[in-house]
C-alpha cells in the first residue's frame, strides 16, 4: 500500500464552534480537487474559509490522473503547480490498435511559449496531498472527521448539522458551496435531481507497478486481442513506475470474478507481452471496477448553496474531464464569491452557474461522443467505426474521427461582443492563452483584472465599478501575433481574474472597457444601484 | 483534382456525431439504404469520375 493515501492529513480536532453557534463567511463541504482548490483561491484574497470532509486524508487509488494544461495554469496561479510537474508524467507517444494490428502512432509536439504542458499524468492523491498542504500554508481551515448530515437553506444564510466523533454541532454559513463528490449527500438532502445517462459497461482498472524499463507511450485497443480483455484497452504510465491499465468489460459481468488477482494478471501479461514479446515483473498496486455516468444538476445555484466539482455534473472518464472541469468550477467561482462578499450583487453567482452549465454540457458532449466511439451502440454504429479504424491505418484524414477521448480543453463561454475580429482562440469568453514575455510567461503577469496591451497605448490601471484591471503589456513577437493579433495591428483585451476574455478592441477605448468591466461584475444596470 | 486522403473535416467529432445521428431509430436494412443514397449523392457532388473511381479503389 502507498503511504501518502494512509496518512491523516488533517485528523479531526474538537472545535470551539461546537460549544458555541458560529457563523462563517463561507463554508465548503468537501476536500476534494475542487472544494481545496477553491478554498486557496479564496484564502488568497483574504476570505477565511472553513472546509468541512468526513474523512481526514486523501483518497485511495488513483483516481484522476491526467491534468491539462489550464489546470494546471489555475494551480500555478495559486502555488500549487511546480511540485505537480516536477513529479507528474510528461509522454508524447501513443500508439492506436485495432485487434491485433498498430493502426497508427502519434507524437504530440508541444506548442512553444507555454509555461505548463499540454498535460501531465499524476495520481489523483499527489494532487490532493499537494492541495492539503498550500490549503493549510494559506490559513485554510479543514476541519476532518466533520460529515454534513443536515442542510437548511435560509434567504440570508445556510444551518448545517455536522457530525463528528463528539457528536453533531450546528454551523452556519453566509454561502454555501457543496463540492462532496459524485454521491452529494448535499444535493440529496436538498432534495435535488441529478438527471443524465448511465452507460451499461464496467471498467476495471489495474495500477501496476513495474520497474522494468518499459516505454513512456500511451497504449489504446479497440477491439484488443488478449484474452478476455473487453472492448477496449488502455496502457498509460504515471509516476513511480505505476502503469494504469483499464479494461472495458461490458455489462454483465461478475464483478468478483473479474477482481480476483489471478484472473487480472492473465490480462496484464497478455496485454504487456503482446508489443515486447515478455512479461515483465510487475505488482498489483491498486484494483477497481467502475461503472460510468454522463450526468449533471439542472442548476448549479440554489440560493446561498451552490454546488461545484463531481456534485455538479459527472462525465465518463475518457477526455479526462472530471477533476480538470472542476477546478475550473472553483477558478469561475473564487473571484465572483469575492466581489459578492464586498458587497456586491449576488446575481453576479448567477453567472458563476449559467457558465459553468454551459461548460459541463460541452464536457458531458466530449465524452458521451467518445463514449459512443468506444462502445458503438448499434450494428451500423459499429460498421461506421471499424471503418474509420481500417481506413486510419492508411489514410490520414480517418485518424481524428477516432476517438478514444478528447485532452480537456478550457470551454469558450458564449454571449461577448467582439470588437477586433482576432484570432478565434482568444475571442471573447475564452480563456488566455499563453505566451513567453521578456520577464517569463504571461499567465504569471496575470492578477486580477488586466488590460493586456499589445502596440497600444493605455493607462498604468483602470478603475471601474470597485475594481481596478492593471495594464500588462505584450512584446510583438511571432507567438502573440498568431495568438492575439491576427491581421490586427495593434489590440488592448480585457481579462478577468479566471484570465477568461471578456472583450478586445483594435484601441484603447475606455467607455467601451468600461463598460465590459461592469457587465462582467453584473453590474450593468448601474444608474439604479446606490 | 486528386483524391483528398488528408484530414478536411473542421469538427470531425461533429461530423461524426451528425453522421450517426442520421442512422438514428433506423433497422439495419434502412440503414445501409440510407448509406448507399448517402454515397450516390456525394458521389454526385464530386462529379469526378477520376476522382470517385480513386476513392472506390482507396474503399477497397
Ligand atoms: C477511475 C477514475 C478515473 C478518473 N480519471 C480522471 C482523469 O484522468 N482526469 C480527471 O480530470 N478526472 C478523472 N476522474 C474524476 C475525478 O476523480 C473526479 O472528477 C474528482 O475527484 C472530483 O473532485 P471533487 O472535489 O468534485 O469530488 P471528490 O474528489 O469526490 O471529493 C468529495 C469530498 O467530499 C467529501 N464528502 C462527501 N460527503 C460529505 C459529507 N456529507 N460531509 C463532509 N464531507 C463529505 C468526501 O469525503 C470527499 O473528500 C476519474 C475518476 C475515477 C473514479
């Protein structure tokens, strides 16, 4: 057993709260990815914050393990990132099979001027331990051993019934945020839906540790030729010498049949043997089936209760959206719960719920399509997709319909005016994109609102509405032309604290800057506020 | 013009998507009747014998 998932990382203590009712500005119920990430965001700017979790250390296997590159560009903002990379799993290569023949291989070049990779593969308790501990450096308070059994949602605040090994205690909240996972007892106990479709396959997956010398490349099967394999296949490495393999198994199957040792190393050494002609010595690290569910809320907020993470929305695990979609729940969030507790409008939350919506049904989309790739659900579906895999073997143009999941990519949320006609990737409501500048990368000028200058003249700071967005100027080199000009000239944009778009112009205009800052803190109808 | 074997789909996933759904609710018969309507008419937009007699040799 791995040490780092069976040590409390944050024991339950008994708290002063617990003799006497108090009244937080904000409560998180969860540390998981989503509800740590939110707290250091929050802490950052100053907000206290209490996390409530039943357990008191993270969780057992490896869960996630792939992160993207805006992930980790959000974990960098908050001092999380650089132990993440330095451990986690950079590979390039992926080879396609389809049965018994290579249909083809990949190399991923990485795009210049970034400071993240496109990706890392890192077990899901690295993250969550790295978590912990910038949680804890930044006066986070996680409260272990602390289950959430009661939830009443008030006008003015939220009454929580929380039990510990004491015993239960009342808390209260001004606001709320649910991140406990996929099974939200939080979303039951409000009495709330959690609507979707439910795929009939199992997964099993299979982290093996082997210190063979083994290559670093991104194995997938459709159709695998191993013994009793299922329907598909994956080999991917993580840190210290684990492989996760994953096999598709279908829907009826005997589940413990299928998670006896023996009966799992004949798949592992048929798989492993079948590019390298030998077994390699391995250990069973960690073993699970899973069934898989493309699922989500109908609304992410309820009053003073809003639900972030897994508790939101679930995908399949192909593409990778789980975890990575969540974290950027919390980066919508942070800024947004921020501006509320100084005293602004709460509808701005309402955009907090309306974007992160839009962005789990594209997650759900992604991989629902990946999923039908994978389990064809109809014979012509079938037909369709073995064709695509005999024609990908020699012809390049079948290659990007095969789908064996989608890299999570950040979504571009709908509705902002563009005022350039630049480059499609950084259009209004899209996330920046990064580029090297004299002193390092842009997403580490990034705090804040900013006014990114690009050959343009504007004011050191823009003060609107209560917050203030800080020039930050672009060199002219190739990559910000491709990146950010276009056929444009010159260009000023308009990036919020989440570094997401808000709008961009051909010149510095400050009505219409202006403008876009208040309707991106929901405060357009200014004339009727105070 | 040559037979085009290079990736000239935008939002293949899309595509692909639309292409299944097409099927949708169909039995397998009205399927590959769909199909074979489905290559008449493209076949018809390239106009090309060169080409469709390529692309029937590349199907093969
Ligand atoms: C096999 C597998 C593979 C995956 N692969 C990937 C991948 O490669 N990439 C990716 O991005 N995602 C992946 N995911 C998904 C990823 O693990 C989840 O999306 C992610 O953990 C969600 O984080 P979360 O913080 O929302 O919830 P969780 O991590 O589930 O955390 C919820 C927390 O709430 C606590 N809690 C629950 N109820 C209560 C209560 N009543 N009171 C107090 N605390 C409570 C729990 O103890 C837990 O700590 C995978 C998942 C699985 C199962």
């Amino acid at each position: 057993m791995n040490a780092v998932f069976d040590t409390p990382l944050y024991p339950y203590a008994w708290h002063a709260d617990q003799d006497t009712l108090a009244r937080h500005r904000v409560v998180i119920v969860g540390a998981g990815p989503v509800g740590l990430t939110l707290a250091i965001d929050l802490a950052l700017q100053g907000v206290a914050v209490v996390v409530l979790d039943d357990n008191d250390r993270v969780s057992t296997g490896s869960r996630a393990i792939c992160f993207a590159k805006r992930t980790l560009e959000i974990l960098d903002r908050l001092g999380v990132a650089a132990p993440l990379t330095a451990k986690g799993v950079q590979w390039n290569k992926g080879r396609v099979f389809f049965g018994e023949r290579e249909v083809y291989d990949f190399t991923l070049l990485a795009e210049d001027g970034h400071k993240q990779p496109a990706f890392i593969n890192l077990q899901q308790y690295y993250l969550e331990a790295a978590l912990v501990a910038r949680a804890h450096a930044v006066g986070v308070q996680i409260r272990g051993g602390n289950r959430v059994i009661g939830v009443v949602s008030h006008d003015d605040h939220v009454a929580l019934t929380v039990d510990t090994p004491d015993g239960p205690y009342p808390l209260e909240a001004d606001w709320l945020v649910a991140c406990d996972g996929a099974r939200s007892p939080l979303r039951d106990m409000l009495g709330l839906a959690f609507e979707g479709r439910v795929f009939e396959d199992n997964f099993l997956i299979a982290d093996v540790k082997m210190a063979a010398d083994f290559p670093t490349e991104r194995w997938f099967w459709f159709a695998p030729p191993f013994e009793g394999a299922g329907r598909s296949a994956l080999l991917h490495k993580q840190p210290d010498d684990v492989w996760r393999i994953d096999f598709q198994l279908g829907w009826d199957i005997d589940r413990t049949a299928e998670l006896d040792p023996v009966r799992i190393r004949t798949r592992v050494d048929a798989m492993l043997s079948s590019q390298t002609g030998a077994v390699p010595a391995y250990d069973l690290e960690w073993t699970s089936i899973y069934t898989f569910q493309c699922r989500r809320m109908e609304k992410f907020r309820h009053g003073r209760v809003l639900f972030a993470g897994d508790a939101a929305h679930q995908v399949s695990p192909f593409g990778a959206r789980g975890a990575n979609s969540g974290i950027q729940d919390a980066d919508n969030l942070a800024w947004k719960l921020v501006l509320v507790l100084d005293g602004g409008r709460d509808d701005l939350l309402d955009t907090y719920a309306a974007e992160r919506e839009f962005a789990a049904d594209e997650n759900i989309l992604h991989s629902t399509r990946a999923t039908d790739f994978l389990t064809p659900k109809t014979s012509m579906s079938q037909i369709f997709r073995d064709a695509v895999l005999d024609l990908a073997a020699s012809h390049a143009f079948a290659r990007p319909l095969v789908n064996s999941g989608r890299l999570s990519v950040p979504c571009i949320y709908p509705g902002l005016a563009d005022g350039l006609a630049g480059p499609g990737l950084t259009r209004p409501g899209a996330a920046c994109v990064d580029v090297a500048v004299d002193q390092g990368f842009l997403v580490e000028q990034l705090h804040g609102f900013c006014m990114l200058a690009i050959n343009c003249d504007a004011p050191e700071a823009l003060r609107e509405a209560g917050v203030v967005a800080r020039r930050v100027d672009l060199p002219m080199t190739d990559a910000v032309r491709a990146r950010y000009l276009g056929d444009a000239s010159a260009a000023i944009y308009l990036l919020r604290p989440d570094q997401h778009i808000v709008g961009r112009w051909p010149a510095y205009d400050e009505d219409a800057l202006r403008a876009a800052m208040r309707a991106a803190i929901g405060k357009n109808e200014d004339a009727i506020e105070p | 013009m040559p037979l085009n074997l290079d990736p000239n789909i935008v939002d293949p996933d899309g595509f692909y998507d639309d292409l299944l759904a097409a099927h949708m609710g169909l039995s397998h018969a009205e399927s590959d009747a769909l199909n074979a309507r489905l290559i008449l008419i493209l076949c018809n937009q390239i106009g090309d014998r060169d080409v469709i007699r390529a692309a029937l040799r590349a199907a093969r």
